[in-house]
C-alpha cells in the first residue's frame, strides 16, 4: 500500500472518530493530509469508499489487537472469555481511546439499506461472533446467547464513553460480564 494512501487513510480515519464522518468534507481530508482531491480519488473513488475502507481498518486493526492481548495472556479457553472485558476496558480507558467505528458510523448512517450502516451491521455482528466462538470454546452451553448478553453490554458500555469519557460505564460492564459469565451453563 502507498505511504499517500495509508496517509490519507489514517487522517480520516481521526477525523471521521473525533469530528464524525458526515461532519469530515473532502476538503478537510485533504486539507489535513497534505494531498489533493486528486490524488484522494485516485485511491479511493468516492468518500463512501474511504469510508468503508477507514470501518474494515479500524475493526480489522481493534480485532488483532483483541486477538493478541487474548492469545498472549489467557492460557485457555475459559480463561479467554474471562480476560475479554479486561482487555476491552483497557482499550477504552486508554488515552489513545476515540470510540469503536462501527457504532458510530451506524449512528451516522440509520437506513439499513446505505452501505455504510450494512458494513457497521456486519461488524456487530462479526464481533458477536468472535465472542461466541471464544465461549463455544469454553464449553459454555448457550454461546450465541452469551454473545449476545456480552455484546449488547460492550457496544452499550463503548457507547456510553463515547459520549462521556470516565463515565465508569465499562466498569459496570465488566461486573455485569463477569456475572453473566460465570454464571452460563457449561457442557
């Protein structure tokens, strides 16, 4: 990838968080970036484009980020689901902390049918998942169902930060997840 591409990538990508995506013109991605318009096109043919480009990044990036914390500092399945609201609190207590994308940009773009809201769908949905799997692995009966209890506690915890930084929301999260956790049937 072009060190311009990945430039203007990551200048939209703070913008888009810290100022909101409908907010951010072309102007001031190019403005920040030192590029063109030009050269913005060139790599990505519309603002709809970067915008799905700078969503696949930032889960990409937020996921193997999770993924390593995971696999350095849980030595087996049931300690990884333990460990997961561990690491998302660190991740939101942290200075470099500017909310999760897919909850914003789905806040951004509400009709279902818009590209943007469909990509920011799929990555709840993906991290659904990823947390089900992590307690399939730990034998827990009702996966999906966890899953679910325990995204519907990040997204909200996550959302709650956004707006309010030190709200201590991901705090009460991480005691409800535990409680939530331990007590899930096993097989």
């Amino acid at each position: 990838m072009s060190i311009l591409r990945e430039k203007i990538l990551a200048t939209a990508t703070t913008l888009f968080q810290t100022q909101g995506i409908n907010s951010t013109g072309v102007d001031t991605i190019v403005e920040v970036a030192g590029t063109t318009k030009m050269t913005l096109y060139k790599y990505f043919r519309s603002k709809e484009l970067l915008i799905l480009e700078v969503l696949t990044h930032s889960h990409q990036d937020f996921q193997k980020w999770l993924n390593d914390k995971l696999n350095s500092q849980a030595k087996n399945p049931s300690d990884k689901i333990q460990k997961l609201f561990d690491f998302i609190e660190e991740w939101v207590t942290s200075p470099d902390f500017i909310g999760m994308g897919f909850i914003k940009a789905s806040a951004e773009f509400p009709n279902e049918d818009n590209p943007v809201h469909q990509l920011s769908s799929e990555q709840s949905r993906q991290f659904r998942q990823y947390i089900s799997s992590l307690a399939s692995e730990a034998n827990v009966q009702d996966a999906d169902g966890l899953a679910l209890q325990l995204s519907l506690l990040f997204e909200g915890a996550v959302q709650a930060e956004q707006m309010k930084r030190g709200s201590g929301a991901m705090t009460y999260a991480k005691k409800a997840a535990k409680i939530l956790i331990d007590g899930a049937p096993t097989k």
